[in-house]
C-alpha cells in the first residue's frame, strides 16, 4: 500500500532563520543527514522540493471570482512530502517518527493514496 507522508514545519527552525542560526553547526548537519538518510529507505519517493511558505500562493474561487492570497492555506503550511509503499501504517508511522520536523516541532500527516472513483 502507498502513504503519502505531508511534513508540516510548525516551528520547526527553517534554514536561514535565527533559530536556525542559533544551532551548532553540527546539529544543522545531523539534521540534514537524517533526511539523506530517510531518503534512502526502500519503498520511499521523495517529493518535489518546496519552497517556503512566505512564497506560497493561496488560489480560491468564490462567486465566480478568482482570490489570490500570499501565504499558505494552512497557517502552518507544509514543508513538503514523500510517498513511501509499505505493507503496513504501522510501518509508515514508523517512518514518520525518524522524519526530523515531528520532533523539532512540526508533524507528519500520513494518508493512504487512494484510486480516484
């Protein structure tokens, strides 16, 4: 079964800003070499990069009307993704939990990819 894995960065510090300026420069690196890491699980696909929220464009329409906000959707917004096929969710809560943002103050939402009806 495939899961899509969406990892919200809450306040989780982003590169570049001052909290992630106040860390060593070696919790920066293990950081970035738990996501190489992840990425290298069988069974995961890493997602497009994405870029962050304050570049994020909200698209609605309503009456006809189409609204353009600056921003993310959610106040959150979301830092990226990955699809990752495993026999179980157990084992893709398990994968989420080694994800760095769950832990530094963001979440992973998991879903099951669906078929369209």
């Amino acid at each position: 079964m495939k899961f899509v894995l969406l990892v919200y960065q809450g306040s989780t510090p982003l590169p570049g800003s001052n909290r992630w300026q106040a860390m060593s420069e070696a919790q920066r690196q293990a950081i970035y070499a738990e996501y190489a890491e992840l990425n290298k699980t069988q069974g995961i696909t890493v997602g497009l990069p994405l870029g962050l929220p304050d570049a994020a464009r909200t698209v609605q329409v309503r009456d006809g009307k189409t609204h353009v906000k600056n921003g993310t959707y959610q106040a959150e917004g979301a830092a990226g993704y990955s699809v990752y096929e495993a026999e179980s969710i157990e084992a893709a809560i398990a994968l989420a939990a080694r994800i760095p943002a769950a832990r530094l103050g963001g979440a992973v939402e998991i879903r099951p990819a669906e078929k369209y009806w």
